[in-house]
C-alpha cells in the first residue's frame, strides 16, 4: 500500500496529502518527455530510480517536511525495503534539494547523479 499509516505521527493527517503530491509528481514526469528520456538513459531501472527522485522531495524528503510537518523517519542504508531505500535517499539529499527549491532549479543530471552515487 501507498499509505504506510501506521509508520508516521498519528497527529499529521496531512501525510495522505503527500502521497498525493507524489503520484502527482510521477504524472509530470511521464508527461515530460524530455525528463523521463534522462532519467531512462541514467538508469534503465527507471521506475525504480524516478520512486527515489521523488521521494527525495515527497513524502520522505524536503517538501513533506517543511509544507506538511512530516518529520524524516528513521531508516536503514543497507535495506532491501524500497520505503527505507526512499527515506535513506531523502535524508541524504535533503540539502541539495532545499537548494534545488530554494533556487527553483529545474531537476538536471547533477540531481540524478547525486541519487545514482547515494544509492
């Protein structure tokens, strides 16, 4: 399930909304021809590795935390769990994509490679 309830603060109810946001982020993505093609010539696992461009942003990353009051949750570097593999990219990356947002700078090559060395 998208929606790991059980795993986030029962006071935010704004968690579903991130979820949301990030569903919606994955329709851009694929609606941005030019974008998906980078992402696919990076990494042929390009399902995969777009689950961790987004997530690096929303629901485990910057955007969740400081719109939607999503604390960043524990995770764990060697895991096999795509959950702990997308909060373990966010936490990672949490600088450069406050940077990123801060500047409002289009994603780029230099973002994903920082996601292929991190993971």
């Amino acid at each position: 399930m998208e929606i790991p309830i059980n795993q986030y603060p029962d006071n935010n109810d704004l968690f579903p909304c991130a979820v949301l946001l990030h569903e919606i982020f994955h329709l851009l993505i694929r609606k941005n021809k030019i974008l998906k093609k980078q992402i696919y010539n990076l990494n042929k696992n390009s399902p995969y590795f777009e689950e961790l461009l987004i997530s690096s942003f929303i629901p485990e990353g910057y955007l969740s935390q400081v719109y939607l009051n999503t604390p960043q949750l524990k995770y764990s570097k060697n895991s096999k769990n795509l959950i702990d593999q997308r909060r373990y990219i966010a936490h990672k990356l949490s600088d450069q994509a406050q940077t990123y947002i801060k500047k409002k700078q289009p994603l780029d090559k230099k973002y994903f490679n920082l996601i292929k060395s991190t993971i």
